[in-house]
C-alpha cells in the first residue's frame, strides 16, 4: 500500500521545484507535528503554521496550492452525485469518456497522479540511433553530440506525462540510466565517481527541460513589455520607474532567489536618495576612510534598486557611475550573497576543499593533455607556498583549469606592478 505521505511529498516538490532536500525534510517534520497527513490537508494549515520554516511567498504558494486541490476534490465530488440529463435521440455518455483521455486529465490537473512514475517510466531504447546504443552496449563514452541526443530523446519522453518534471524526478531518471551503463554516462575522473556520478545527467536532462519551457523570445533573466520599446534608451533624466505589470517582469531562474525585488514608488525616492549619497562619499573620502558597516547596509537597502538597474540593461560603465561601491570585492560579494543565498567566498573555499586535489590529480594524467603545465604550476605554488607561507594552491588550481579550456590569462586577468 502506497505511504499517503509519498502524495504530500511529491505535491510540495512540485509547488516548491528548488527547494533543497535538508529544508523539504524540516518541512515535512513540521507538517507532520501538525497533523498533515494527506495533500487534502494542506488546505487546512494556516500562514502562521509554516512561519519561521519558509518564507512568505513559499508559504502562500503551499497554501494556494492546498486550495487548489480542496477545489478540484470538491468539483469531482459534485460531479459524482450531480443527476445525468437525459438526451433524447443519442446514447449516453459515458462518464469516463466525458472526462477526455488521461494525458489531458494529467495537463489540467497539471501534478502527477503517481507519486512513483519516475522509477516506472519506461526509457524510449528503440527510438536512438546506434551512435548512442551500439557504444552504451559496448561500454565505450558517449561522444558530445551522442550525448545532447539521448537527452532530448529521453525529456521528449517524459514531457509526454509532463511539461515539469522536479529536479528529484529526473534525478530518478538519470540514475535509472547511468546505473544500466556506468561505464558510458558515470561522471568520473580515471577510476574516481565524482558525486553521485550521475549528477551531470540529470542536470543536464533538467536544463533541456526548462529550456524548453522558457517562452519563445523571452532573454534570460527579464521579460519586456511593449512598453518604452520604441525609445530606446531611457533618458537619465527621468524618474525612476517602478517596476510594475507594465515593466520588466520577475523571471528568477538558474540559482537565483531574489532576482528582482519589488521597488514601489514609496521607496524608489528614498532609495535614490541614499544611492546619491554613496556616490558623494566615494568620490570625496578616502577609501581608507570608508566606514563599511554603514556601506554594507546600505548597499543591503538599496538592493532592490540596483536589481532594476541591472536588469533594465543599464551598461557597466553606467552602473560603475551609479553604484561605484557595488563595484569593489565587498560589494561583489554582498550583492551574489543576496542574489543567489550563497557566500561566495565560503562556497569557493569549500568547493576546493573537497575538490582540489582530485581535479590536480586529474591535470597530471597525460589524459588531461596538460600534464607538463600542470606539474610547472604545481611546483611553482609548493615553492611559493614554502618561500612567504602563502597558500598559493587556489591561484594554481585555477591556471590549471585555465590551461585546460586553453583560457588567456591577460584576458580573465588585470595585472598591475605591485611595486607602483
């Protein structure tokens, strides 16, 4: 018998589609001290129920879709006891046909009735080609285009039950598969599984999917109205527009949490006031003199309007005039913190951590192609290191990546005469 939980774990995957495995599991803790059994039962919760679990906009959207499914329930309900006309001349219908066929049922409800189809869902073997078939049969790695093929072959498939899979649901997929054929689809460095090893897939599977639901001349990130289109440029002396129906819509994609807050016109002329200010003290103190607690919160408070003047497409040089302190390493990294959840010097610190020493490892390997450059910048961060005891491994763990992809440095780099 089928756990009646299985039902509230999918729905709240599907209603919350980024939400990370530690938050759904204190989620679902929560839920279940409050008696929430059933999907029918989240129509019974209350907004001060989830406070504190997640936020505002998260709780609403749990709550309306309880809403949703307490509508829909009620509806078949009516349907079941409502008396059937009679109409003279033709044959009654019947009632399963009056609901149309499955996959339009599935659309409409627009959730998947099986909370398990993932580990079901048969994969479309006798639609590839033999560039895929005949090297997964042998063992042998899929080519890149090999590849990008399966993927569209197996998400044409499952966007046959469903235009939006969950992160969880294609991870099912992609272990389904590379588990049959390690020896070609396993994410591995030699004879090392990195991750789960199937990671790559399913994030792969993921983004074909999502590309495919991004409408159709819509730029990453934003979506213009026809409003101000045909002038152009906007007018630096114009007052700040609010961004409202009629402006650039909110499309947090591809990591983001806060992509584009909202800015009303209460606090668009205050927040213009503190940018200017800013500015002023930049341009006349010294940066010793700079009292960062104060210009962190206020780039903290200004960040909904330097989001719209990002995301109206302000060039750098004009965002370097308007936000000169958003521009410096504190301000770049409180601006991703904000932007993405992420500290981004923490997250690069244990990325090298865990990662390091098996991407070196790999760079030594003539399979690299690198392995005399990697071994030159090796020895040269062991020599640095030893010479002034700074840890010069981060710096020679990027050149190698540099090297790899056949990366310029003076290109990614600016380089300056430290005597000067």
């Amino acid at each position: 018998m089928a756990d009646p939980t299985d039902g509230l774990t999918e729905e709240i995957m599907n209603t919350l589609p980024n939400i990370d495995d530690t938050l759904l599991q204190s989620l679902m803790g929560r839920l279940m001290s409050l008696g929430v059994e059933t999907v029918d039962d989240i129509g019974l919760l209350q907004e001060q129920d989830l406070e504190g679990f997640l936020k505002p906009i998260q709780i609403r959207k749990i709550l309306t879709s309880g809403g949703q499914v307490n509508v829909q329930l009620a509806k078949r309900s009516s349907s079941q006891f409502e008396p059937s006309s009679p109409v003279s001349g033709t044959a009654s219908m019947s009632p399963l046909s009056s609901l149309g066929s499955p996959s339009q049922i599935f659309f409409e409800n627009s959730t998947n009735t099986d909370p398990n189809w993932a580990y079901k869902v048969d994969i479309p073997w006798t639609k590839m080609g033999r560039d895929i078939t005949d090297p997964l049969q042998r063992g042998k790695r899929l080519m890149p285009d090999a590849r990008r093929k399966l993927v569209r072959i197996i998400v044409d498939e499952i966007r046959e039950r469903t235009f939006h899979a969950t992160k969880t649901q294609f991870s099912v997929i992609a272990k389904r598969i590379v588990q049959r054929f390690p020896k070609s689809l396993e994410d591995r460095i030699e004879d090392i599984v990195v991750g789960t090893g199937y990671d790559l897939f399913a994030k792969q599977l993921l983004n074909r999917n999502d590309n495919l639901n991004r409408p159709m001349g819509v730029k990453m990130g934003v979506k213009t109205s026809d409003v101000g289109e045909s002038s152009g440029k906007r007018n630096d002396s114009q007052e700040v527009q609010v961004v409202g129906e009629t402006s650039k819509k909110k499309v947090d994609s591809y990591g983001c949490i806060n992509f584009s807050p909202s800015l009303n016109s209460d606090t668009a002329e205050s927040l213009e006031e503190i940018r200017e200010d800013m500015c002023r003290k930049y341009n006349n103190q010294n940066p010793k003199d700079h009292d960062w607690e104060m210009k962190e919160t206020q780039l903290r408070d200004t960040y909904s309007l330097q989001r719209y003047n990002i995301n109206e497409g302000e060039s750098v040089r004009d965002l370097l005039s308007k936000w000169p302190f958003l521009f410096t390493e504190r301000g770049l990294f409180l601006h991703f913190k904000l932007l993405v959840g992420l500290d981004i010097r923490n997250t690069i610190c244990e990325a090298f951590s865990k990662k390091a020493h098996r991407l070196n490892k790999f760079f030594k390997t003539e399979e690299s192609g690198i392995c005399k450059e990697a071994d030159e910048i090796i020895k040269e961060a062991k020599a640095q290191s030893a010479k002034d005891s700074v840890i010069a491994w981060l710096p020679a763990n990027i050149l190698a990546i540099m090297k790899y992809f056949s990366e310029k440095e003076e290109q990614l780099f600016l380089t300056v005469d430290v005597r000067t």
